[in-house]
C-alpha cells in the first residue's frame, strides 16, 4: 500500500512538473523563500533561547519578540508575493480553469483564514511568534478553537491558503510550490515540537522544585 501511495505521490509531481519551468527566475524566488522563512524562524528562535541576545540588546523580551514577529511577517509577505509572481508567470493548466475549481479554492482560502486568524487570536502575538523561545510562557496550553479540532491550525491553515489560491489560478506552479509548502512545514514541526515541549518541560521541573 505504502509503495502504492508512493508510486500516485510520483506521478503527480511528475504530471505537474510537465506544465512547470523550475529554471524561471519567480520560480527560484518562491523557492528559496518558502524554504528560507521556518529555517530563519527556526534559526533565530533558537539561537535566542540559548544565549537571550535579542532580548538583551532590545532590554525586554517582549521588545525582541516583536521585533522577530514583524520580520517574520515581511518575510510572509514576500513569500506570498514571489508565489503569486510565480503562478502568474508560467501557464494555466485548461482542466483546472473552471468555476468549480475556483469556489472550490475560494473555500479553502476562507477555511484557511479562518484557522490563521482564530489560531493567532488564541495564541496572542507573543505565542504565535515564537515568544517561548523568548521565555514568555503561557500558562498552559490552549485547547480552545481552532486547537480543539486540529494541530497546527496556522501552519495547515497557511497551507490551505496558498492551495486555495493556487487553484483560484487553476496554476500548476502553484500547487506544486503548494506541495514544497506542507512538506517545509512538516520538517519545521519535527524539529519545532520537540524543542518547545522541552521549554514547558523545563519550566515544569523549575516549579516543581520551587514548590
């Protein structure tokens, strides 16, 4: 089954690679930026929660926090903007470009709002951009909407949001950059998870033995 699955992955990829130019330059600059953010996400969090520099040269970890939101933020924009100049480069594929596949797109880019926006809502800004690794801690973990129905709900409503708009294009392009999107958030979240458990772990053994 497993060698069944594998097999449909590649013929998918293979089936889109036909209607895509990886060599175009917007192509390359989608690339390199869906790449590019989690790493220097990751990087920089990290690195922070090792040694407090950021923290230290804004004199507050909150300061830090969103100054590293912000920038993350910019860098989402040009990600989004270079996917879009990508799509818009190379061509349409004619069995996609209908009204159904439109709506279909529309509602995946309105679910995958909603799952963002609630899922920073909950968070705040601090617990959506990485303000753990600054040692802003909540209290305990947020099980409300949209939590309570999914993991992740930023990541894969950030998924949905560029695979609706993929298909709103009817663009090959764009659900092949859409494919590299899920599988750099996968590779983030393996190496994300881990870490932050280890955050609230620590923080429980230090009240643990203040108590």
């Amino acid at each position: 089954m497993a060698i069944l699955f594998l097999q449909a992955d590649l013929f998918v990829m293979t089936w889109l690679l036909g209607y895509v130019d990886p060599t175009e330059p917007s192509f390359v600059a989608a690339v390199l930026t869906i790449v590019f953010n989690p790493l220097f996400w990751n990087v920089v969090a990290r690195w922070e929660q090792r040694t407090g520099k950021l923290s230290r040269a804004f004199g507050s970890p909150y300061l830090a926090c969103y100054f590293l939101g912000s920038i993350i933020l910019l860098l989402n924009v040009l990600r989004s903007h270079c996917f879009t100049q990508a799509m818009v480069s190379q061509p349409k594929m004619e069995g996609l470009d209908s009204h159904t596949t439109y709506f279909l797109g529309l509602a995946l880019l309105g679910g995958g709002i909603v799952f963002v926006m609630s899922s920073f809502f909950a968070l705040g800004f601090t617990g959506t951009f990485l303000g753990d690794y600054f040692g802003i801690l909540k209290e305990a973990r947020v099980t409300t909407f949209p939590f309570s129905v999914l993991d992740n709900p930023m990541y894969w409503g950030s998924t949905a949001n560029y695979l609706g708009w993929a298909l709103m294009h009817a663009s090959p392009t764009g659900l092949l950059l859409t494919v590299l999107v899920a599988l750099v958030y996968v590779v983030a979240l393996l190496y994300e998870e881990p870490f932050t458990a280890e955050i609230y772990r620590q923080k429980a053994t230090r009240q643990h033995k203040r108590s």
